[in-house]
C-alpha cells in the first residue's frame, strides 16, 4: 500500500532540485511570486502571467529534450523516480508477490509475481531500489544477490511452464559485488539467467525503468524486445565505477558517462534497445500517472506484437538480435 499512495499523491510532487533545472525553477518561482502579488493587490496580469507560463513550458520541453549523459544520469537516479514497486500497482492488476529462490532466501532487492497486463496474465519482476535510508538498507539499494536473481530465474521458468509472458523491469547500479555475494555464486547464477532466457518459449519483454548497471541489469534483460524510459541509462558499467577504473578516481564522472553511450537515444542509434517510451518533461518523478501510462500501453502493444509468433519464432529472433550486437562491419 505504500507503494499506491506513492502513485497517487506525486500528481504534484516536490522533488529534489537537479543542478541543470535551477534556471527553470526560479523562473517558475517568479511566476508564483508575480501570481501572489498581483492577488494581493487585486491587479490583472493574466496576458503577461500566460506569456511567462508559455515560456516556461517552452523552455522547460527545448532543455529536456537536450540533455547530455551526466544530466539524463542524475535523472535517472533521482531518489524520486518510480520504483519497479510503483509502477507494478499502476500498470498490473490481481497482483500477488511471490517470494524466495528455494535455495537460501528471499532478496528484497529483485521482485516478482504474478499479474494481469491488461487482458494478458504475466509473471512480472524487477529490481526494487528503497524509498528511504531504512528502505534502502533493506532492499540493498537494488543491488540483488545471488538469491534474488534466483528467486528471478524461479519465476520465469514457472513463467514459461504454464505459458505466461515475461515482463522485466530493471533499475539497479549492478549486482552486489561483496564477498558474500561473490561466495554464494554471483557470477554462476547471472550467467545461468542469461542461458535460461535465451531457452524461453514465451514472450519476455524487458524494460529499464530507472539505472540499468553491468551484468546485475542484463541478468533479467535478455528480452524480445528490449524498452527504454526517455530519461533512464543502460551501460555495461556505471560511469563513477567506469571513472575510477580508468581515471583511478571519481572526478571524471561526466567524461566517462558521455563516453559510455548511456542514453535512450544512444542506445536506440546503436541497436541495443528497440524503443524509447517517452517522458514527461521534467522525468517520471514530475508526473508517474503519466509515465506509467505510456510504459503500460508500450508494454501492451509490444506483447500483442510478440504473442502472434510461435514459441520457435521468438527464440530465433531473440538469439539473433543478440548475436547481431556484437557484429561489426570492420
């Protein structure tokens, strides 16, 4: 349920200031100032209010279509952004949470169940970032471990027995890289989801919501179709890991974010994904009923789409545009 109200009450949501939109909140703020004033002194200023209110809207459309990588990074990871959580209560019905990889233990950090998408009964899942520090903490800040991408592979091959399409949400920096982790078999158990979802007879389509991070994303990204919000990033290694692994420090964030080909539009050029889905200006935070709506109907769409192939057609054209992206005419 905290998840629900979540939704429902960020129609108007205050959210945290990013660097690059200052210029527009304090022209939004002269705006509110000027509406006050002119109330207080009981003058009309509508036409000059209406011509400002355009110039906001105007500006505010022009940048947001315009960012670079380390401003479309920061969005992504704005604390504000719609969780796998969220958008399950909006997009889903008759949604039930399942629980645990039968091996060790449940893992807050990767989610799943089963649903209903519109006329359609799925198994859906996805990475699960905290709301707060508390949240966080128990949740990994959507870091999974082994047993969260087993409890994944549990409910896709329960998926693909009885016949329900797979959708995938996935916003996580990456997977855990602790030495526990690495003990109860990190590596094996992203490999061993990558070779089952390439085996898949049922329709899977993947979709980043947020941060898609390194091996940790992939692990639940192998889909027939492969969607992008607007404002979310999908890179083999996050920018700050990529930084200290070339620069041997942090400061070099936004050169390695630009160099890295994160963005929707990026990714879109070079064949990685198959679509964006757009956003509101401002990102999803601004207004989440509206960007669950367009993530529902794309999801809809696409599934209609993958459910007239037959279970051979999917896995060959899944196997085959994977295989093209690591083909190179040199």
């Amino acid at each position: 349920m905290v998840y629900i109200s979540y939704i429902i009450t960020m129609s108007q949501p205050t959210v945290p200031t990013l660097d690059f939109e200052k210029e527009l909140i304090e022209l939004e703020a002269r705006i509110d100032q000027i509406r006050k004033l002119a109330k207080e002194n009981g003058v009309d200023v509508s036409e000059q209010l209406a011509e400002l209110e355009a110039r906001a809207t105007d500006l505010r459309r022009d940048f947001f279509a315009n960012l670079t990588p380390p401003q479309v990074l920061q969005l992504a990871r704005n604390p504000k952004r719609p969780s796998t959580l969220d958008y399950i209560q909006v997009l889903c019905d008759d949604w039930t949470e399942l629980h645990g990889d039968r091996l060790f233990g449940d893992d807050l950090a990767l989610v799943g169940g089963l649903a209903r998408l519109g006329d359609h009964p799925v198994v859906i899942l996805g990475h699960q970032k905290g709301r707060d520090t508390k949240d966080n903490i128990a949740r990994n800040f959507g870091m999974p471990q082994p047993e969260g991408y087993r409890k994944a592979l549990r409910l896709m091959e329960h998926a693909n027995h009885f016949g329900f399409p797979i959708i995938a949400l996935i916003d996580t920096p990456g997977a855990n890289a602790g030495l526990e982790a690495e003990e109860r078999g990190q590596g094996e158990a992203i490999a061993r989801n990558l070779q089952r979802m390439f085996a898949f007879d049922v329709p899977i389509i993947c979709a980043v919501i947020g941060e898609g991070g390194s091996g940790g994303a992939l692990a639940i990204g192998v889909g027939d179709r492969v969607l992008m919000l607007e404002y979310a990033v999908y890179s083999v290694v996050a920018p700050d890991s990529c930084s200290v692994i070339l620069w041997r420090d942090k400061k070099h964030i936004e050169q390695a974010a630009s160099a890295l080909k994160i963005t929707a539009r990026d990714l879109k050029q070079l064949g990685i994904i198959d679509e964006i889905v757009p956003e509101p200006a401002g990102g999803a935070h601004c207004e989440p009923q509206t960007a669950a709506a367009s993530l529902k109907n794309a999801l809809i769409r696409n599934l209609e789409e993958l459910l007239k192939l037959s279970g051979t057609e999917r896995r060959e054209q899944r196997y085959k545009k994977f295989r093209a992206m690591a083909a190179f005419n040199g």
